[in-house]
C-alpha cells in the first residue's frame, strides 16, 4: 500500500503536517464589535467560535470588562468543557494577542459596547475582519453610526480590515422590512447574506454553557446559520 508524503511524514519524522501548516500560520484575528450593548456580540463570538474551532485552533478573548465570554464558558459543566478555551485581556489588545498568533489559527475577539480609544478600536487595529451584529431595525443600524466611524478610523491604521454588518434577531418568519433594506443601502459598511434568526436556542445554549453546535437536532438551524456566516467571511 502506497503511503502519502504526509503519512510517511508523520511516520519517519513524527511530523503532523496539517499541524505544521497551523503552527506556521499566524491567525486570522475576528473582532465582534459594536458600541451599543445587546446586540449580539457575545452571542456571536461564542457561536461563531465554536462553529470555527471546527476547522482549526481557536481562541477567544474577551476584552468586555463585564466579562460575559468567559462567564459563558465558565457555565459549561466540568464533563463537557466549552469547546473554545476563553481569556481576558485588558490594556492594548492589539498588542496583547500578538503572542497568540503563532499558536492558533483563528482568534476571535468579544469587544465590550463602547467605541472611541478603547479595546474596539485596538481590536479592530489589529483585526482582519470586524463583526458588526445589528438589530433588525432601522433605528438599532442608524445607533452604530459612530461605530462606522471608528472602523474608518481603523482602516486608517489597518488598511487590510474587512467590515461587515450581521443582522441578528430577524423573526423566523418575517422577511427584513423595506425600511431596513433601505436603512442598510445608506450604510457604508455592507452587509453579510447570512442573517441570524431569533431562535429560542442562542438563549438556552447560552444558559448551558454551550454553543448551538452543541445543542443536537434543537441547535441545527442555528448551527446552520452560524455556519453559513463563516463560511461567507473565512
Ligand atoms: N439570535 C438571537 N436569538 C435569541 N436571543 C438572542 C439572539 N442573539 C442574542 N440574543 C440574546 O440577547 C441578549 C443580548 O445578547 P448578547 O450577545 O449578550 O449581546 P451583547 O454582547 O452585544 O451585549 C442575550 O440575552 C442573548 O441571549
Ligand atoms: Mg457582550
């Protein structure tokens, strides 16, 4: 039977070249960001994360002083871990998570609900990709303003960040609302195709210390959802 070059790799040399490419690879670094507060950032970096962790090492990290990432984590029953390890950073997060680059494939930052010269705008100076969950409403969008602003200010800085709004808590059944639709068209930020339904789910999973990809059948439209947004910015 003829060995692959990687099999022969891990054999002669104990080499796992799907790690090597990872260890090798700095980190695509995700900020959930925006300054108002329940929206979804929590919610989305912890789904989003799980749903990653799938595809490589992953690490939050939550730089919202109230701490919810980790209280999340902290939830899940000693049996069955959270499947992302969570840390908390304060000061210059931007330089903070430079160490952990090398050691995980994916990083995903929780940012806390404030914007000008705080841990969103450091984040998001050292991210690839901003997250922005809104509410399907017009005033909710028109709310973020500021934040549009601060990713202005960071594209500055960091040229290469990519910017996109999520919508978040759209009814199951109601399709987004010709004000929304209009109030997103005036947005500079553009937003992703995959939305995130209000489903029952995100709460429970939450209350469990759990992800929606944890939840079996229950969490499959969700998990489905969650998917469809990585699969959409990776
Ligand atoms: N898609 C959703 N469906 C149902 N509940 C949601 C959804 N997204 C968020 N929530 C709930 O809304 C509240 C605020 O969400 P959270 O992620 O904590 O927002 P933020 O981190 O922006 O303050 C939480 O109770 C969360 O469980
Ligand atoms: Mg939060």
């Amino acid at each position: 039977m003829a060995l692959s070059t990687q099999a022969v790799a891990v054999l002669e040399f104990g080499i796992d070249l799907d790690n090597l490419r990872e260890i090798n690879m700095s980190a695509k670094v995700f900020a959930i960001a925006n300054q108002k507060g329940g929206t979804g950032k929590t919610t989305l970096t912890m789904n989003f994360a799980a749903g990653l962790a799938k595809r490589g090492r992953t690490l939050v990290v939550d730089t919202d002083p109230q701490g919810s990432a980790l209280q999340w984590a902290g939830l899940a029953p000693d049996e069955r871990p959270f499947p992302v390890s969570v840390i908390t950073l304060a000061g210059n997060v931007a330089r903070e998570i430079k160490r952990f680059r090398e050691d995980y494939q994916y990083l995903v930052i929780d940012c806390p609900p404030t914007v000008a010269g705080d841990a969103s705008q450091l984040a998001m100076s050292a991210a690839d990709c901003v997250l922005i969950p809104v509410l399907p409403s017009p005033v909710d969008l028109w709310a973020s303003i500021k934040l549009a602003n601060a990713v202005e200010q960071a594209k500055m800085l960091n040229p290469a960040l990519k910017a996109h709004l999520v919508i978040n808590q759209l009814e199951v059944r109601n399709a987004l609302s010709r004000a929304m639709k209009d109030a997103l068209a005036e947005f500079d930020i553009p937003t992703l195709e995959s939305c995130i339904c209000r489903r029952a789910i995100y709460r429970t999973s939450a209350i469990e210390g759990n992800s929606v990809f944890g939840m079996g059948k229950r969490g499959a439209a969700a998990a489905e959802e969650i998917e469809s947004i990585i699969n959409e910015v990776i």
